[in-house]
C-alpha cells in the first residue's frame, strides 16, 4: 500500500467524520464520493467499503458532545429504527447486484436531491413539544420502522450508512429539530447495522482492503468528534442550510462522476 494511499484514507475518513459529526449524517454519504474521488476503486467496490468501514461504532465520538450538550436520545426509538435498518440494508445490497455502476450513480445522485428537497422545503420546528402523548403520537413505532427500513434499503443499495435519510425523515416526519434528528442519526449509525449489507457485498466476490479501512475508521473517529463540537456551536438555521448545500454538492459531484463512466 503506497503513502499516498494512506494518505488519501486519512483523508477521506476526516472529511466523512467532519460531515457527520457537524450535520449527523452517517459517514458513508460523504464517503461514497470522496473515495470515489481519492482512491481507485470502482463504484461497487467504493459502496463496499464505506459499508463495513461504518460497521464499528466510530460515530461514539460525536455521539458522546451532543450527550453532553443536553441532546440525550431514548433507547426505544433507536431500536425501532435499528429494527428496519436491519431489515432494510440486505434488500438494497441485493438490488445493487441487478446494478451497473453508472446506474447506482445517478440514483445516488436522485436520492440526494430528493432528501435535499424535503429538507429545504420543511419549515424549522416551533418550540419543542411538551406534551408526552404528542411525543408518542410522532414517535410511533410505525413511522420509527418506516424511517429505519427506508434508510437501510438506500443504505444496501448506495453503500451509505443511512444516516442522511434518517436525518431528513426524522425532521419531515417526527418533526425534531435539527440537532435532535442529528443526534438520532449519529446514535443509529454507532451501531454495527451496515453489517448485514456489507455482508451481501463480500459474498458477491469483492476482497476489502483492510488497510484502507483501518486508516479510514481512524480518520472518521478523529473527524466525527471535530464536527460535533462545531455543531453543538451553530444555531439550528445554520445547520439546516449546511445540510442541504452538502446534500446539493454530493448531488454535483455525482453527477459529474457518473457523465465521465
């Protein structure tokens, strides 16, 4: 494995981790491109590894400033949505084998603009919720799986961590507030949940390169960390529009890199 290889794996875990410690998206929507974009591999490949690169708990970092901040998240609706997630995940890896790369690109392009759209169009949450039936009417159990199962099939399919759409759907659908969805995401994508679909992705015949998944877990750890301490600083506006100009420039990006293939 050459220095610049190594190099390029820090890198791309930091930037990750930064973009989903300060915006509480998983690591693999940002990671998906920027491998893409440093190390030479190919799209199924790429969605490989960001899947089993997300598998250890490198979000615990973040996870631990927005605890500390007053942004504690209940166990129960992360075991609802864990419970789709899981479910959801392997149904995606298998689509994504009846896949060309070109055509997981441009759905990964559309799956970006899609979630950019609701989250510009939702309108920010008014002061939070007092009343505790109020809280388990949006909190069901239903619309947890729903988010759960939704995010992992994107997540099979992509080679993302799902964590973008948790995000959005949390604010569209639970209406939380940003940081709030944040921290839901960054508590669901500390557990081992990509496992299921990477598993899919190995068994098709692809050899991961460990090296470049231990420097990338090292650099999303040290990355994830950064980016939480800088979110818990920003108001919630500002983190909104910081979500849907990311989701916006991945959208490009990808769309570039699948003209050119």
């Amino acid at each position: 494995m050459s220095s610049a290889h190594i190099f390029n794996s820090l890198l791309a875990g930091l930037i990750a981790g930064l973009a989903s410690g300060f915006l509480g998206v998983s690591p693999g929507g940002v990671l998906v491109p920027v491998i893409a974009l440093l190390l030479p591999f190919p799209q199924h490949v790429v969605q490989g590894i960001s899947l089993i690169v997300q598998a250890p708990p490198t979000s615990v970092s973040g996870l631990s400033v927005y605890s500390q901040r007053g942004r504690p998240i209940a166990l129960v609706p992360i075991l609802f949505v864990a419970a789709g997630f899981v479910t959801g995940g392997p149904v995606g890896a298998i689509a994504a084998k009846m896949c060309s790369g070109r055509e997981l690109r441009w759905m990964f392009v559309a799956y970006l603009l899609i979630l950019a759209s609701l989250a510009a169009l939702k309108k920010s949450t008014a002061a939070s919720v007092t009343s505790e039936a109020a809280q388990v009417q949006r909190s069901s159990s239903l619309v947890l799986l729903g988010i759960g199962f939704i995010a992992g099939i994107f997540s099979g399919l992509l080679g993302i961590g799902g964590g973008v759409a948790i995000t959005a759907l949390s604010i569209l659908l639970l209406h939380k507030r940003q940081h709030e969805a944040q921290a839901l995401s960054l508590a669901i994508t500390a557990l081992p949940l990509t496992l299921p679909a990477a598993w899919v992705y190995v068994r098709q015949g692809w050899q991961p390169s460990w090296l470049v998944i231990g420097y990338l877990i090292a650099g999303l750890t040290l990355g994830t960390w950064i980016g939480a301490l800088f979110a818990n600083r920003q108001t919630e506006r500002t983190l909104k529009i910081a979500f849907v100009l990311l989701l916006i420039a991945m959208a490009a990006y990808m769309a570039v890199i699948a003209n050119r293939h």
